[in-house]
C-alpha cells in the first residue's frame, strides 16, 4: 500500500529521504538488497546521492536523485503489477 501511494506521489516531486551513507562499497549492496526484499522504498531511494546514475537493463539511463525515483517507481511495487517486491535477492553472485 505505502508503494502505491509513493508512485502516485511522483508527479508531484516527492520529498526524497536524507542520503545514508553506508561505511563500505559491501554494506551499500548488503542495504540495498535488504531494502529492495524489503519493497522498502525509502531505505531504497537513501541509498542514492544527487549524482547516482542507474542503467536499466533495457538501456534506459536515469541521472540523478529525481530521475532515479520515477525509475524507481517502474518497479519498487507489487510482483503482480510488474514490479520486483516479493521477489527475494541475495547480492551475491553463484
């Protein structure tokens, strides 16, 4: 529900979530991973600063904390809406 609410909420410039910075490259993905098996968009979102850059593996490139959220928005929702949140991630590769 709160997911549903946060997509709604972009087209209106949401309040994005202070930066937590993490201590290691390892605890960036470790929180990362957590957030996302979370669907915990705010702790997903604290992980990125104002320059962050994410490429989609489609190609798409969003720059930056605002662009990175409407991103966001295209998959931190229900499974069953086409989004990642019930799916489970490690972090690790095997």
């Amino acid at each position: 529900m709160a997911i549903a609410v946060a997509s709604c909420a972009l087209a209106e410039q949401p309040k994005l979530p202070p930066l937590k910075r993490q201590p290691t490259a390892e605890a960036v993905v470790k929180e990362h991973v957590a957030a996302i098996n979370a669907c915990d968009w705010n702790r997903i979102l604290a992980q990125n600063p104002d320059d962050v850059e994410i490429f989609s593996p489609d190609g798409e490139v969003a720059k930056g904390r605002q662009s990175v959220t409407a991103m966001s928005a295209q998959v931190v929702k229900p499974f069953r809406e086409g989004g990642i949140c019930g799916l489970k991630f490690s972090g690790t590769c095997q």
